[in-house]
C-alpha cells in the first residue's frame, strides 16, 4: 500500500519558512534540525517539510529551478481548506504571504484564493468541496 507522506519545499532559511506556515496557517513545527537545512510541519496525517536549496543541491546533482517572488510562480500549488477564506487570507498576508488572487466564489460555490509563500510557492486557500 502507497501512502502520501509529505511535500518538501526548497527553501533559503528552514526556520523562517516554518515559522512562516505557523504563523499563516496555524500549522505545528515537529523540529528543525540544529543546522537549520530541515524542517517539518505536523497538520493531519501529511508533513509539510523543508530543506535548504543548499542542501537540496548537494542532493541533486543536475541541480533545480529554485522558487523566489521575482519570478511566475511554479505550475503546482499547495491547497488548505477553511470555512473562512477571507480570515486565513488575510492571517497569511500579516505573516508575510503575497496576494495572487483575492478570493472569489467559483460557479460550483466554492470560495477560492491565491497567495504565495515568503519563497515564492503558490499556496491556494478554498472553501472544503461538498
């Protein structure tokens, strides 16, 4: 049996961006390594992780598109359901998110926003799908 386990995020500075999604989202830091080049959040039964694009390097030898704000965002997002789009919208961008696309209601009913992360992921806030 296959399990969706986590989504790693490549980041400049681990603990910034951990404290960012506590502070977004409300997410719960399971540890940041003492080298500050990895880091996981808990919500639910899938891990939000980070490692250092220095690390992700030494990792991958052909190298990666680094994530930054100055650029298009990646063609991927990360989607967090809530009751209440306009109040984590509005939490995320106290924390140091980016406004993409202020919410709107999709013709199926559902209330849909974008922001980035202070690395430039794509981050989509929605209402939960009946």
């Amino acid at each position: 049996m296959i399990k969706f386990a986590y989504t790693i995020l490549y980041v400049q500075d681990v603990t910034k961006a951990v404290e960012f999604y506590e502070n977004a989202f409300g997410f719960t830091r399971k540890f940041v390594t003492p080298e500050n080049d990895y880091g996981e959040l808990l919500f639910g039964e899938t891990t939000l992780s980070f490692i250092s694009t220095t690390l992700a390097k030494s990792n991958l030898t052909d190298g990666f598109t680094e994530s930054n704000l100055t650029n298009k965002p990646f063609g991927i997002e990360i989607g967090f359901t809530t009751e209440n789009v306009e109040e984590t919208v509005s939490t995320a961008l106290n924390a140091g998110a980016t406004i993409v696309e202020n919410p709107k209601t999709k013709p199926w009913g559902q209330t849909v926003a974008y922001v980035r992360d202070i690395d430039g992921f794509l981050i989509e806030i929605c209402t939960p799908m009946s």
